[in-house]
C-alpha cells in the first residue's frame, strides 16, 4: 500500500492528530471518565408477555386485524396503521434463515476462533418476512445457507429466566437433508 | 473541514471551531454575518459529553445565536444542511452556518462498546450483539439476492481509497487491489477489514445563504435544489434488508423537489454513504443510480470512475477518507461543493458537472437523508 | 390507551449495563493552561482584544467573534469570590456531614470566572460575594496536569 500526504487545499485545515505514542509519552493532558450507566429497562405489555411466553417454552406473537399482519417481536400498537393491535398468537419454534453472518469479532472486539453464526430467522407462523435475532449452531459455518430450516433448542425449564436466551441457539431441522441443499 | 484522523488532540469543541472557521474564512465572512447555527453530532456517549449539542454550541458559531442540534445517526451529515436549509428558505434567516462534529477516540475501549445500547434490550441484547452483525447480516442478503461475489464489492474499497489518496483530509488513502481486500481479516463474514471504514475524529461545516446574499458573497453559488429524508421502522428484523426503500422515498423527495425525473441521466456526481463497501453499491440502487442488483456491474465497467460517465465518491468517501459520524456526511456536501465549482484540485472530475446528489444513512439499517445540489438557482 | 397494571404472566424488568469509558484530551487549550499550572506553578489565560476578554483557563478561540486566540495571559492567584454555595448531599443523593463548598472566583486580570473549592472553611457566614480569596497550589512533585494542581481556594484575612 503507498500512502501520501497531499498539501492542504483552501478550506481545509489540519488539525493535530495524535498516536499511541503520543499518550504514553506523558505530554498529552488526558483525564477519563467511566459513568456508571446501569438501567432497569420496564418491558411493556408486548415484551413482558413475550418474555413470559419463553419461560413457557412457546413463542408468541401479535396481529392486526387491518393490515392482517401476525407480528414478532409483538407489539401493542400497529406501526403501519397506528392502531392497537387486536389478538396473541402462538407461532412455532421453527423458521427459514433469511440471512447470517460469520462473525469472528466479539462484542468488545475481541477475535474470536470459531466464529458465532447471528441470523435473522423468519419464524414459521407470522407474516412473510418476520424475522428475528438470534444464533445459529451446531453446523459447520461453511455449511450455513440463506433459506435453511431451523429449529429452536430451549433451555431446560429449570434454566430459563424469561429472555430470549431461554432458547439457547437454533439449529438445522433436518442434518440429511443439508447435504442436498443447493449452493445458492 | 479539518483532516479526519484516529485521535485528535483538539477537544471536540475545537474540532468544531476548526472546521466552522475555516467556513467562514472560504465564504469570506465574519461570525456576526451568521443568523443562525445548526450542529449536526452523534449520540453523546461517543465525545463523552452529556448535553453535547449545547457544549459545542460555542465551536459550532452558536454564542448568542438561534441554535439547533438534530441527529439521525450516520444521516445525520447531510440532514443538518436540510435543516439549515428549512432556516434559510423559509425566510427566516439570511444566512446559516452549518457544523457536523465527532470526537469517536474519546470512546474507550472502542465505540463499538457505546452502540450496544442501540439494540433492543429485551429481544437482541441478551445475545451479545455487536454492529458488525447488522452490516454483515445485509450485505450477505443483499449479495445473496442478487448473486453478487465478494470481488464485485471489494471494487469499492479499491476505488474509494483511491479516490482518496487525492484528498488532503484523508485518513486512509491508499492503493491497493481487490486481491488485498479479500486477503484482508474476516470480521463477520461477508465482511473483510478492508471493507470497513475507520471509527475517526474531525468535522465539516457548510456556510448556507438566501439567494441574493448568495450571489453577493461568490460569483459560483452553488444551490441546494431538493432535500429528503425518510426513516423506516426499528424492527429491523421484520424488512428485507436486500434494498433500502427508505433511501428510496427520501432520494424522490429530493428528486421532486429539484425537477429532476431521471436521476441516472440528470446527476453529474453522485456521494452516497459508504461506511461499508457493499453499502455503496445499495445505497446507488436506493438512489435510482443504479436498477437493482446492478450497480456491481456499473462498477466493474468504469461507469463510477472519477472519469466515467457518472462519478461515484470521488472524495474518496468514509472508507478513503475518515468515518466521524455526524461529519462523513457533511464531507460529502462538501465535496459536491468543491466539485461544482472545479475546486477539487486533484480529485476533480472531468468535464463541467452541474448537479450533484449527496446522501447519508443511519441507525437500524433506518434513515435515508439526501441533499441534490446544483449550479443552477431553483425556480419559485 | 390507558396504562396497564403489569400481572404475573409478565416479566416486567430487564437490566443491564452500558459500559462505556470516556478518554478525555485537554485540547490545545487546555495543553496551554495545564502545561503552565504543572511545569511552572502559574495560572494562564489568553486574550481576545476585539472582545475585550482575558479567558482563564485558557482558550483556543473566542467564541463571541470566533478569533484564534494567541495572546498569552498570565494572571495572579489572587481573586475575589462572584458566587458561592455549600453543598450538604453528594452527587449520588447521599446525605455529607461537613457540607462541600464551591465558589465561583474571578482571578485578578481575567474577565472570566473559575469554579473550584473553598479550602479549610471554619465558620461558613464568613463566606461572602466579594470575599478576597487566594488559590492554594500544589507543590511541584504533586502536580499531574489536572486542575486539582490547585488544591483549592483559600479566604483572605
């Protein structure tokens, strides 16, 4: 790679930009700062019911009866059509991979060796096209295909808390049938 | 503008004075020529400062002065000039000086750590979410859609570090080649390093004026003839993230209100956002630049070299030249600016381009902004 | 809608965290100002003669006409109290048994005003606006660079 440096056009100037060296030299004035940002988070109808519902094992949903959605994550209120939404649905703990990611860099930017497998999941018995967050495991990254079926694995009862790792990961329905799935 | 790098020294207030001085001396103007000021910046945790818009209100021109903060995320760059401009064609001010800042190195151990919080806290946090995912989960699905490779988006990197190599802000211009794109680390595949554009400190502003103050300051005004914004929903996990729609309806926004009915053919110069490769090659196809699934080949042809028929990025872009939130997309304004007005030295594309589109993103894959600027003045 | 009362087939609360460390630069400003305090004992300002402002601490530019400032100042360590208050609960609510006292002092030669602490205050009606003050700095090996340099204020007989 070749790097330049150009000289400033009008318009712009430089600024004083500083390298690790800098910092560790002890000539730069720093001071830090850590707040202390813990929140308690109140849940709202829709999620504490969701949140209940996993305890349960079940996965549960909204509808609107005017734009005949079956929503999930579920919601109150219809964002589409700015009304409430009318009735709860069980939906299944099975869906389609709708996309996935491989991702070898943690939260906290750690690099991780085997990589984890986020996917949004469309979940089999809401609308076309809703999906949700969740990860993807016990198949090989290489294996991982956009339009795969999956199930939900679930933490035993004794486990779960009422989160959405109460399902501890989704994994392929069907191992035979992986082999015979199409490249794209 | 200032030069957009890792770690600045300057506090963010300074970063903002830099940047909204240098403004006002190009425009030849005095502090007190300005009615009033319009702050674009990124969510507080970044620079550490609660109240951050009030804090830089000094850097930004705003002691004493009818002052304004909005934020859309990423959007944010290019909406603040949609918000200086509501000021100045209303009728309510003569002139209005417009500062995007962003101070990321202040974020320890990375900002990355601060955008947790964007997900839900019920639904997504619990898995331990990073911002990567989201990047990467698009791109898979929109390379999936419409069978693009790897290399196809590699290109961008290519072009847009090199475009930069002309700029003298840039952070990360360089020459390289697709093949050290995809050589590059895996972060979360589809995504290579080399496709990701840097976390970065720096700031732009735009001096805005009324049309006859306008022709009075510079005899090459250049006008803003359309806006747009438009934001979809949160639930980020229920949309198809194979195309952004909200790019499309905030781009015909802009479009209608510029006269402008053929995108492809009418604009000379187009900035869409590119804090990742591939997101350039969306945001062309939200921005009717390019039919859908398209824009890779447009590429690959040359069509968005700075010599091609329709330049892309010519800045060199966040991946070339530096991702400070709010600011990337104020650059890239500034850039249309520079351009029009054959101002670009090194970066100028040929030709006598009239009419420039600059667009921003944010949020949950969320908010499309976009600005159509012109040498020509709006009719009434 | 009315609100809901939540039942027992809810969850009702979530927490969580948002770890974040904030790494501050003093600025080119503030380089000015906490080199002269740590390296010299000395307090400095700079000057905007358009505006007729003497800025302590020191700045880089002036936001009223929005020069680069230049013009080195340095003041005295002498000033007068503009305001002042006494604090009985700390930043977390909690109850003090010796109040916490801040003022807000004009240091001799600036046209600006410094918050900091009143050292050593025995008899709090002693305190007024207009009291003579004197900052009380740190010896040479204690100073970091930090505005705690200055230990405090102290009231002048």
């Amino acid at each position: 790679m070749i790097h330049r440096t150009i000289k400033p056009e009008p318009n712009i100037v430089q600024g004083t930009p500083l390298d690790a060296k800098d910092l560790k030299r002890g000539k730069i004035f720093l001071n830090s700062y850590a707040p202390a940002l813990r929140y308690t988070w109140d849940t709202g109808e829709a999620m504490g019911r969701y949140l209940a519902e996993l305890k349960n094992g079940r996965l549960i949903a909204r509808s609107c009866r005017k734009c005949e959605r079956v929503m999930i994550p579920p919601r109150m209120f219809c964002e589409r059509c700015f009304r409430p939404t009318d009735d709860w649905v069980y939906v299944k703990a099975t869906g389609t991979v709708n996309t996935f990611s491989l991702c070898y860099v943690s939260w906290d930017v750690r690099r991780l060796k085997q990589p984890e497998i986020p996917a949004v999941i469309e979940i089999d018995g809401a609308s076309p096209g809703m999906g949700i967050l969740h990860l993807v495991r016990k198949v090989a990254p290489k294996d991982v295909r956009i339009g795969m079926r999956v199930a939900a694995v679930w933490k035993p009862p004794a486990q779960r808390t009422g989160s959405i790792t109460d399902i501890a990961y989704w994994m392929p329905i069907n191992r035979r049938s992986q082999r015979t799935v199409s490249a794209k | 503008m200032t030069k957009f790098m890792r770690r600045a020294l300057e506090t963010p207030k300074e970063l903002a004075w830099l940047a909204a001085k240098a403004a006002l001396d190009s425009a030849e103007m005095k502090l007190d020529q300005i009615d009033g000021a319009v702050l674009g910046s990124a969510p507080d945790a970044f620079d550490g400062m609660h109240m951050k818009g009030e804090y830089l209100a000094d850097g930004c021109g705003g002691w004493r002065k009818p002052y304004l903060r909005c934020y859309v995320g990423g959007g944010t760059g290019v909406y603040a000039v949609a918000q200086g401009w509501f000021q100045v064609a209303s009728g309510l001010f003569d002139t209005a000086l417009v500062v995007c800042e962003e101070k990321m190195s202040t974020c320890q151990p990375h900002p990355q750590a601060a955008f947790i919080s964007i997900f839900d806290p019920f639904t997504e946090q619990p898995l331990k979410p990073n911002l990567l995912w989201i990047f990467a989960l698009e791109q898979n699905r929109y390379m999936q859609t419409h069978h693009i490779t790897l290399e196809e988006i590699a290109r961008v990197s290519v072009k847009n570090k090199r475009n930069a190599l002309g700029h003298p802000s840039a952070q990360l211009g360089a020459e390289i080649t697709v093949k050290d794109v995809l050589a590059s680390e895996v972060m979360a595949w589809p995504v290579h390093r080399l496709m990701v554009s840097p976390t970065s400190d720096g700031a732009a502003a735009v001096v805005l004026a009324a049309g006859d103050v306008a022709r009075r300051l510079t005899s090459k005004p250049v006008w803003i003839q359309g806006v747009g914004w438009c934001l979809d929903t949160a639930y980020w996990t229920n949309r198809d993230l194979y195309y952004p729609e909200y790019v499309e309806k905030a781009a015909w926004m802009a479009y209608r209100m510029a006269g402008v009915k053929e995108p492809r053919r009418e604009i000379n110069i187009a900035e869409p956002y590119d804090p990742f490769a591939y997101k350039e090659l969306h945001h062309l196809e939200g921005l009717q630049l390019a039919p859908k699934g398209q824009a890779p080949k447009l590429l690959a042809d040359g069509v968005f070299d700075r010599d091609g028929d329709l330049p892309v990025t010519p800045s060199g872009g966040l991946l070339g030249v530096g991702n400070p939130i709010a600011a990337a997309g104020t650059m890239k304004i500034c850039e249309l600016f520079w351009q029009l007005r054959g101002e670009a030295g090194r970066r100028q594309v040929p030709g006598k381009p009239e009419r420039g589109v600059a667009q921003a993103w944010g949020d949950l894959m969320q908010v499309g902004t976009v600005v159509v600027v012109g040498t020509r003045e709006p009719k009434r | 809608m009315a609100g809901t009362q939540l039942r027992k087939s809810h969850i009702a609360k979530w927490r969580g965290e948002i770890p974040i460390e904030s790494l501050y630069t003093a600025g080119i400003g503030g380089q000015r100002f906490f080199k002269a305090l740590k390296e010299k004992g000395k307090l400095v300002g700079t000057r905007c003669r358009p505006c007729h402002q003497v800025f302590v601490p020191s700045r880089q530019f002036c936001e009223r006409c929005f020069v680069e400032l230049t013009e080195e100042v340095r003041v005295q360590p002498d000033g007068v109290i503009k305001s002042f208050s006494y604090a009985y609960v700390d930043h977390n609510g909690r109850r003090l048994k010796q109040p916490v006292t801040s003022a807000l002092v004009q240091l001799e030669g600036a046209t600006t005003v410094m918050l900091h602490r009143l050292l050593d205050v025995k008899d709090l009606s002693r305190i007024s606006i207009g009291s003579r003050v004197k900052a009380v700095i740190k010896p040479k090996a204690k100073r970091t660079g930090s505005i705690l340099d200055i230990e405090g204020f102290r009231l002048v007989e």
